[in-house]
C-alpha cells in the first residue's frame, strides 16, 4: 500500500517536471511562446534554435537537473524502490505533458538522461555505448538516440541488472520513444529521400557518332 509520503513524492516529481525551462526561458529573453516556433518542442534543441547554442545548453542542463532531483527527493525521503521507478516516470511525464502548457511540452530526453544519471550511472552508460556506433552508421541524431533508449532495457537485463532497474529504464524508454513517433516517421522519410547522385547533362554514353 502507497503512503501518504510516497504519493506526495511521486506528485512533487511530476510538479518538478513541469517546469518547462525552455519555454519560461524563451519567453522571459523573447516574449514569445516557444511551442509557437520551430518544432513547437519546448526542449532544448528547439530553444537552441530561438536563442542559439547558449539557450541549448542553458535548458538541456536545466531540464537534465529536473530529472536528477526528483531521484534525489526520492533518495531524501526514503521511498522504496518501486517507487523511485514511480517518481522517475512521473519527472518525464511532467516535462513531456505539462499541465499548466495544456499538456504541451518536450520529449523528454534530457530530463529522462538526468534521472537515469542520478539513478544509475551504468545505465547512462549503457545507451551511450548503444548510441555511439548507431550514430556513425546512421548520421541521425533522433533515430540513433531511439533506438539507444528502445535496446536499452534488453541490454539492461542481458547486463543482469535488477528487475527495478529494467522497469525504470523501460517505462523511461517507452515515454521518450512516444514523444518522438513523429520525429521518428520524419527521419525515417529523410532517409529515404536522400538525393541520389544526379547524371549531369551530356555524360551519357551516346555510342560512337
């Protein structure tokens, strides 16, 4: 049975995600609403877009911290395991679908990283060492950031790691993946049009005169 204390936890890790950096960051230095520009993300990348490397920076580091506090609340008051995993899928959805934007937010993976992080640094390892060789082999950011956070939890279990930690890194994974279907289909259809190489105007092989 769920405590008062573990439900108040669980709820101020949702509270937390909600705080949108990018988008009070964007409209404290614009005025603007960021989910009106570029992707509509209220991320880091899209703010990198609006206010340059500096905002990127500034609200990946921003939302990374969401996710490391609500372990760390989650470590302050005590609360079992179960609910840890609880705390760390309530950050994300905070920071994915926040109330007071309408439920309207980012995608999650900065705040997802910064839980992961203070939770288990091995598993942050784990999807680097996924996302490394897919990144070269594939040249895209989103699908190789993918398919780290969807083989993240086989390669979990394969590394024998607890079953909690295969529940935090799953339900973590099927959050971020969500939030970038259409990302996904996008990159996808990018691929797919990658220009061919072109024959130039009189290379053809005519044949003798």
């Amino acid at each position: 049975m769920i405590t008062v204390t573990e439900l108040t936890v669980i709820l101020a890790s949702y509270l937390v995600g909600c705080f949108t950096s990018g988008y009070y960051y964007v409209r404290w230095r614009t005025g603007q609403d960021i989910r009106q520009l570029g992707s509509g993300s209220v991320g880091a990348r899209n703010v990198g877009r609006v206010l340059g490397p500096w905002g990127f920076v500034i609200t990946l580091l921003a939302d990374a911290t969401k996710g490391a506090l609500a372990v760390g609340l989650t470590v302050f008051f005590a609360v079992n395991p179960d609910v840890q995993v609880a705390c760390i899928v309530a950050v994300v959805v905070g920071h994915n679908w926040p109330m007071q934007l309408r439920f309207l937010g980012g995608k999650g993976v900065a705040t997802s990283i910064g839980a992961i992080l203070a939770y288990d640094p091995f598993i942050a390892l784990v999807l680097v060492v996924v996302f490394l060789p897919v990144f070269g082999l594939l040249r895209s950011f989103t699908l190789s950031g993918m398919l780290a956070f969807a083989l993240s939890p086989l390669l979990v279990f394969l590394c024998k790691l607890g079953n909690v930690e295969v529940a935090a890194i799953s339900f973590v994974a099927i959050l971020v993946v969500l939030a970038h279907a259409r990302n996904i289909r996008e990159e996808i259809a990018r691929l797919h049009a990658e220009p061919r190489v072109k024959e130039q105007p009189g290379t053809h092989d005519k044949g003798p005169e």
